[in-house]
C-alpha cells in the first residue's frame, strides 16, 4: 500500500470509520493520501482496489498484517481501499472454534490476491455509508467471517510446550478484580495477561494449565455468571444488565448467555 508520491496524510472522521468491539472499519479514496509508519494491536486486512490508470495485470491488492506488525500505508488518486480491524479477543475466540490449540501464527500478505476477500471489499465499499445503519450484530458476524477466513487460509499453527506452571491464587484474584472493574468499558488481552504480571502468551497457557480455557473463552464465561448473579436484582432491566457487562448489545447478550446456559436471560430470571 506504500505510494511515494507527495500526499495528505490520512486520518479517520466518523464517516470514514466504523468501530465495534470486534471490529473496526475503515475505507479510504478517492483522495490520494498516506500513512507513516504505525502498528495495530489488531489484525489488519487492507483490500485496495487501483485507480484504473494505475491498475495494470493486477488492479486489486490484499495487505495483510499480524498484530504489532509495523507497516506504512498509502494510496494514489482515484483508488479506493477498505481496511478491517480484528480484535485480538475475536482472533483467540474464532481460534478456539477452529481447535487451533497451538499458537496461531499470521502469515502477512503484502500486495497479494485473494478473491473472497476482494469480493468482500467490493461488496462493502459500495455501501458503507449505509453499513453502520446494520448494527453491531451485522458488523459483528462480517468480523466473525473474516477472522475464520484469515485464520484458515492465511495463518499456520505452531507447535507449543504447554505450560506446566498454573496461575496463583493471588493472580487469579486480580485477574477477576481487573475484568469486573473493566467489563464495562473493554479490555484486550494484553491488558489481561498484564494485571497477572506476565506475556500475553505465558499468560495463556498458564490460565488454559489453570482453567482448561483460552484468555476470551474465560472472560466470556464470567461475564456469563456475573450475568447469572445481576439478573437476580430484578430493578436492573436486561439493557442495563448489558450495558455492565460490556455486550455489543441485547442480541449479542441473549446469543452469549444462550449458547452458555441454554436459555435466554428473560427465562433465566422468571425461574429464579
């Protein structure tokens, strides 16, 4: 995505980006325009489409960027690029349906093609301005494609030793007091392996030694209590319930309690 033409720096405006918890959404173009150099802490999958005079035997280029990968970004007059952001929580979540029990590894792309996710772009950037209107649910099941997509096609397993160690009671302890006094307002996973005082790789495989579970598998089931305890206080309604509980919104809460504890949170509470 590199342009060494003189350009405008590009920064995001609401009507250029898109962000869930999941997924962050950007388009760019027709305006030339570049990026210094920058990491995200998320997945990054860039889909640029050329500017006819500029396309020639390939008029469409995928860039693909683990997390932390360090990159440098631009396009010129008349392309138009689609970024999508994938959360690190989403990338160990979509894993865990995959059975990828080893360390995942991306595999970055630089000026590639791919023809599903060209047409993903193709299917989005037409539309974007009416993309938000869908809610987060829509914008959530794209991520949930995405990071499946990426993590079958365009990453490979690493064979790990599974840690021995198990996390201490004592970590455990600020592990729950961090998620509950964040649970509102979100947390990654490095913030999470942070409060235990380790890497955010030890720290997994200390608490699936611990739990038997990934870092997000574990904060999705006690989210899921914490739910179980909240829906007791029958002055708190199902949105407010939510809301704490940092769910993108009711549907997701409902899906999320469902798949855990087999009902839905309305019933759960009339049998209370």
């Amino acid at each position: 995505m590199e342009d060494g033409t003189a350009q405008k720096c590009w920064t995001p405006t609401r009507e250029t980006r898109i962000r869930t918890r999941r997924l962050e959404l950007m388009r760019g173009g027709p305006v030339a325009a570049h990026l210094p150099e920058h990491s995200h802490a998320e997945l990054q999958v860039s889909i640029r489409f050329l500017a006819p005079v500029v396309a020639k035997a390939d008029p469409v280029e995928i860039n693909i960027y683990a997390p932390h990968q360090s990159h440098s970004a631009g396009w010129g007059p008349g392309s138009r690029v689609v970024v999508f952001l994938l959360s690190q929580a989403l990338l160990e979540e979509t894993a865990e349906e995959l059975s990828l029990r080893g360390r995942f590894e991306v595999l970055p792309l630089s000026r590639g093609r791919d023809a599903l996710l060209e047409s993903v772009g193709e299917t989005l950037l037409p539309e974007f301005s009416t993309v938000r209107e869908r809610g987060a649910l829509y914008l959530d099941a794209v991520a949930t494609f995405l990071a499946g997509y990426v993590l079958r096609k365009h990453s490979r397993e690493r064979a790990r030793p599974i840690s021995s160690s198990r996390l201490s009671a004592a970590q455990m302890r600020r592990l729950h007091t961090f998620i509950d006094e964040r649970m509102e307002s979100g947390f990654d996973v490095l913030q999470l392996a942070g409060c235990a005082g380790l890497g955010p790789q030890e720290f997994a495989q200390r608490l699936r030694t611990t739990t038997g579970m990934a870092p997000w598998t574990y904060v999705q089931r006690y989210r899921i209590t914490a739910a179980c305890r909240l829906l007791k206080d029958r002055q708190l309604s199902l949105a407010e319930i939510t809301h704490r509980l940092g769910f993108s919104s009711q549907s997701h809460f409902t899906n999320a309690f469902r798949s855990r504890m087999r009902t839905t949170p309305g019933l759960y509470r009339k049998l209370l």
